[in-house]
C-alpha cells in the first residue's frame, strides 16, 4: 500500500510541482509550494525528508536547492498503475464525477487490464450501513447537476425532503460537495438565493443529496460568489477539540486522513506525538465524536469541557448497553 500512497497521494503532486522545475529553489520557495497544495500538517512531514537529503531528489548549492530530474523526463503508466485506476473507476462514486461517455471509454481502454482488487475483499466496521445509492439513475443526475452549477456559478432549484418529512422549496447556489466517510453519504453545502445579497451573514444550508427530490437548473448566475470558507469558519463552535495523537501504527497518516475534511492545527511534540485543533459545526459534532472514538487508545482528548463531557456520556452509555 505505501507504493499506492507515495504515487497517488497529495505529496507525489506536490513533488511534482517542485521537481519539475529548472529554477533552484530556496527553503522559503519550497515551504510555500507545500504549504498552498498541502496540508497543515505537511510541512512537518515533507521539509526535513527533503532538507536533510532523505529523498535524493535536489542537489544541494549554498542555500538553494536544485532538481535532479531533467525537463524531458517521462515516466508511463505501469501494468500495475493501470490495475489501480482500474479498481478506482470500479467505484460508484468516482463514477459520480464522470458522464456516461467517459465511464465507457475509460473502461474501453482498460478492458484488458485486471482489477486490483474487489470491493469483496474489504470489510468496514464501524460505520452506517443506511449510505447512499451512488448507482440509483436519479441520485446520479442530481449529482452531475449540482456539479456543472458549481463549476458554472449556477443557481438551482431544490425541492429537498427534511428529516421530518417535510417537503422544503429553495433556490440555491450550490458552494462544495462533501463525503462523510462515517455516514457513507454526500453532503451539499449551498448558499440560499436572496434579493440582492451582497452575501453579508450568509448562512449555509447543508443537505444530504439522498433527501433531495428535485434538482433543476434555473436562469440564475451568481455576480459574485461567497466566501464559503468564511462563512464555515464563522459557524464553528467556539472551542476547538484538542486532540494528542500517538503515533503508532501509523496513527498521524491515519488521522490526517481521517479528519481531513475538518480545518485542522497540528503541531509536532515529539518523535511520536502530536496535538491537533480541530475545528467544526455543532451540527457535525456527534460524526466527529463517534470518529475520535473509532481511533482508542492512538487518540487522547485534551478539550474542550464541552467534548469531552459528550465523550464521558456515550462511553458511560456504551459501557452500561454492554452489561445489560
């Protein structure tokens, strides 16, 4: 597995992006480069693998750093790289993003080349067995919808059915699209179509895509989009959650991973610990604690007394479900 994650993680683009340069680079070039494509956390893993020599990747003159592959340099896909794209495409919901047309040429093109692996082979626990239908013909035309308004700055209109079965009526200007990996589900994160908006106090409305009824483009652009990370930003609780992690079992990657659809701060306290601020929405709370939870002993909660007063309740209740 550590060959699929070096080739197709962040980090491969990100040395890509450096390397294929003719230009030396200075540390500060290099940390800026990591830092804008990736996460906070990736300065502390990639700089010193790089500066100390690690990955004999640049030549190294006075305080400039200097890339050892050449302009021309080529690599081709391997038998094994193409097995993996393969076995990715198998998946449902990478074929949301794709149309019709290129499923198929892409699976006419890999029609010789076998699978990695099946969807058989893995067994997930701990997680909600009610996910979505990535196949259901409806549940993909709303996807691809919402997708081109956003590419195109569209606004739609949702008929969208709430939890308590009421049926609600909106347009909206579709901002981001998230996968919870817990609930198997995609979530829509819009911003709600008003007369002239200046998108002031906007609040965002987040929706499961399984609810929606109806998706229709409408004649509407958006002048100017919001700063949806702002307006996320503005609606995280007060108190961040403080987490210890203890990197064993490869702990950190696991976690980044994990959480990485949270803003995040992580700091390095030793060899094999780390602290991390995570920031979120009171309506994601519950979701985040049952996944600091699925981590045991390799996470430890610091904070907040809020957090941890909720963490203290579903342990006490778990423990008293299992002795009756």
């Amino acid at each position: 597995m550590n060959l699929f994650s070096d080739i197709y993680n962040c980090y491969f683009q990100i040395m890509k992006s450096l390397l294929k340069g003719s230009d030396a680079l200075s540390q500060k070039n290099i940390n800026k480069c990591i830092s804008e494509m990736g996460y906070e956390e990736s300065l502390l893993f990639l700089v010193p693998k790089l500066t100390s020599g690690e990955w004999d990747l640049f030549k190294r003159e006075d305080d400039l750093y200097i890339s050892k592959i050449s302009k021309d340099f080529f690599v081709p896909l391997t038998s094994l790289q193409k097995s993996y794209i393969k076995t990715i495409l198998a998946d449902k919901r990478i074929q949301l993003f794709l149309d019709e047309n290129e499923i198929a040429d892409l699976n006419s093109l890999l029609a010789d080349v076998p699978l990695l692996w099946n969807k058989d082979d893995f067994y997930y626990y701990d997680s909600f067995s009610n996910k979505d239908d990535f196949s259901d013909s409806q549940y993909r035309q709303h996807f691809r919808t919402l997708i081109y308004a956003m590419e195109h700055h569209q606004y739609v209109d949702i008929e969208y059915e709430s939890r308590n079965n009421h049926r609600v009526h909106h347009h909206y200007l579709p901002c981001r699209l998230e996968y919870s990996i817990k609930n198997g589900k995609f979530r829509l994160l819009a911003a709600e179509m008003k007369k002239n908006s200046k998108y002031k106090n906007t609040s965002i409305e987040i929706m499961n895509l399984e609810r929606m009824q109806e998706v229709t483009l409408l004649p509407a652009y958006a002048e100017k989009i919001p700063d949806i990370n702002s307006i996320i930003r503005s609606s995280y609780y007060r108190e961040p959650v403080r987490i210890r992690i203890h990197n064993y079992r490869n702990a950190l990657e696991r976690t980044m991973l994990q959480f990485a659809n949270y803003e995040k701060n992580t700091t390095k306290i030793d060899e094999n610990t780390y602290e991390c601020l995570i920031y979120y929405n009171l309506k994601t709370e519950t979701e985040l604690l049952i996944e600091i939870l699925s981590f045991g002993p390799m996470i430890e909660v610091l904070g907040s007394e809020r957090f941890l007063r909720l963490l203290k309740e579903r342990l006490l209740k778990q423990y008293r479900l299992k002795g009756e």
